[in-house]
C-alpha cells in the first residue's frame, strides 16, 4: 500500500484531501471545472459523476449551501474521498457513494438534481489503447468503466427541467460532446477553452456548460491560459486563492 498524504485543498485554509500518489490524484482540470460550476441559493442538490477522491465535492463547499453528492466505482479511492469528507466535518454536506456511475438510479430518482458535474476519463479505450498498467490510473483517464456518451446520458436523466450540467473534457472531442448533449436534450449555454500556455495555438482542455431544456444560444467565454512564462497566471492563481 502506498503511503497516504494529507494535503490543503490548495490556498484555502482548513480544507483538508487525503491522497495516495499511486492513485491519481486530483488534477488543476478538477479544480478548474469546480470554479467554472455556478450554484446560487435555489440550487439545493449537487452530484459529481466519477468523484474521485473528493476534490470538487470539497470546493463546492465553499462556494454554495447545497447538499452535494459523489460517486466513485473505485473502493479505494471511494474510501479517500469519504475519509476526506469526514476529516473536513462535511459530512452534513458531502455524501460519497461507492458504486458505478450507470447504478445512480439505485440511488436517486430521476429529474431530481439541480447541477450534475464531471471530469470524465477523457481517451477512448481500445484494445490498442497505449494504457497505464496502475488500474487506479487506468480508470481514471481511459473509458474502461464508462463512456463519454453513458456519463452525458446519465446527467441528463439525472437533472431536472432548467438543471444545468458542467464538465471538463478534452477539445478534440467537443464534436462529440456536442451530439451527445443533443441526443440527450441538453443544450450548450457556456464554452470556455483552456490554454496551456498564453501563447499557445491551440486549446487542449474544454468547459462546458449545458442546460436541460433549455432554449438555443451558446456564449464562448473568454480563453483561460494556464501558464505564462512557466509560471501560473494571475487567473490560476487567484483561483487557488494564492492571491
């Protein structure tokens, strides 16, 4: 077993995740995806779809009174996130679940959540798939448990009418996104790009905003870069309330 660290979420003070380096641990696309989330005080029920060991569950917190769900297949990495909740004394807020994503139904009803989230595994697994040989890693990054089309169709039988789903995923793969949220009634309301670098050429990462129902009318918001200079930029910065 390897050994488990206690990290600060970042810059904020008094929030606590615990971590094992050998399972992937959380990422800038989680914590960028929990900032680009909006909660306002009707949103009452919150869900993150593949949760991890429990970084966005932990950010929403600072930012809305919601009682916020997450559901992780993994036992181990379940087991992390529900630890971490119960470090923080979220467990009035924060409820983890440990089983697949496609069982949410054995959970939940449907047209029941105000905001579903996720930062799925963002390749497409095929028997030629240049894969991790760490399973945690594995099913994080590569489809091997659930596709991009299942997660999409998942939160939108999850939301109800005016309920807005957000995610993080990979821009080569926006054309798909676009038809999955189609097929699934959700129409796409925010776009954000991510740039590595400020002088990068091409996007790499993508947020999305989709809404239930909702009526036609995309806004692309301005890009979010990463890095400038190899260092992060006053925008990443300020989000991880280093500044």
């Amino acid at each position: 077993m390897s050994t488990e660290l206690i990290h600060d979420l970042l810059g904020y003070d008094g929030i606590k995740i615990i971590q094992r380096p050998d399972m992937f641990c959380f990422s800038l696309d989680s914590i960028l995806l929990a900032d680009f989330i909006q909660a306002n005080a009707k949103t009452k029920k919150i869900i993150d779809l593949g949760t991890g060991n429990g970084p966005i569950p932990l950010f929403l917190t600072l930012k809305t009174k919601a009682h916020i769900y997450g559901i992780e297949i993994q036992p181990e990495v379940y087991d992390l996130a529900k630890r971490s909740v119960e470090l923080n004394n979220l467990s009035h807020q924060i409820t983890i679940i440990n089983d697949d994503i496609k069982n949410v139904f054995n959970h939940f009803e449907p047209n029941t959540f105000d905001i579903v989230c996720s930062n799925p595994p963002y390749f497409r697994y095929l028997p030629t798939s240049n894969i991790n040989k760490n399973d945690f890693l594995t099913i994080a990054r590569h489809e091997v448990k659930i596709t991009l089309s299942e997660v999409i169709e998942v939160a939108s039988k999850l939301l109800h009418s005016g309920g807005s789903f957000f995610l993080v995923h990979r821009s080569e793969r926006l054309q798909e996104i676009f038809l999955e949220l189609k097929k699934n009634k959700l129409v796409a309301k925010s776009l954000r790009f991510i740039y590595q670098k400020t002088d990068s050429t091409e996007s790499d990462m993508i947020l999305i905003k989709a809404t239930k129902g909702a009526k036609l009318g995309l806004k692309v918001m301005k890009p979010l870069y990463v890095y400038h200079q190899h260092e992060y930029t006053e925008e990443i910065l300020k989000i991880f309330n280093f500044k």
